[in-house]
C-alpha cells in the first residue's frame, strides 16, 4: 500500500532508517533519515508513511515523563512491491 507505483514500475528496491521524535500528545516534532536507501523515492516515500500514520496515541505518564519520544525504524522496500518495518 506505501510502496510508491514508480518504484514498483522501475523495480527498486531498498531499506531507509528513519528516526521519529513524537511529542507527548502523538504528533511528530520531527523525522530524520539516518541511513538513505540511496534512491531519494523510497526515502520519502518512508517519511510520508510516517506522516500518514500520525498522530500517534499519547505518550503514557512515567517517573521519567519525557517530553519526546524517539524511535528508529529501518523500512524495507523489495522489488516485488512490498514494505516492512522493523
């Protein structure tokens, strides 16, 4: 479903790691590419998922209350039209 249709015609393939820094009501205060899959398609194609996805639930309340959350993914886009997440 988030796999561009360019990509899927030229057939490319490739992993992008992204990290998303979520605020404590669930929007996204920022995404930063860690590792570029080379093919700058697929890097935003993984960004937008990101965007579409949000906003996340809020933040739990813990002894630590942060005010951001950080988390890094690798999204993996094969040939063959498929993405995972890991």
């Amino acid at each position: 479903l988030n796999y561009p249709d360019e990509a899927r015609r030229r057939g490319l393939s490739g992993s992008v790691v992204l990290t998303v820094e979520i605020r404590r009501d669930g929007s996204v205060a920022s995404i930063t590419t860690i590792q570029s899959s080379g093919i700058p398609l697929l890097d935003q194609a993984a960004q937008q998922t990101v965007r579409m996805a949000a906003p996340f639930g809020e933040l739990p309340h813990t002894k630590d209350n942060p005010d951001i959350l950080n988390i890094t993914r690798t999204f993996h886009y094969d040939p063959g039209g498929e993405t995972t997440v890991e």
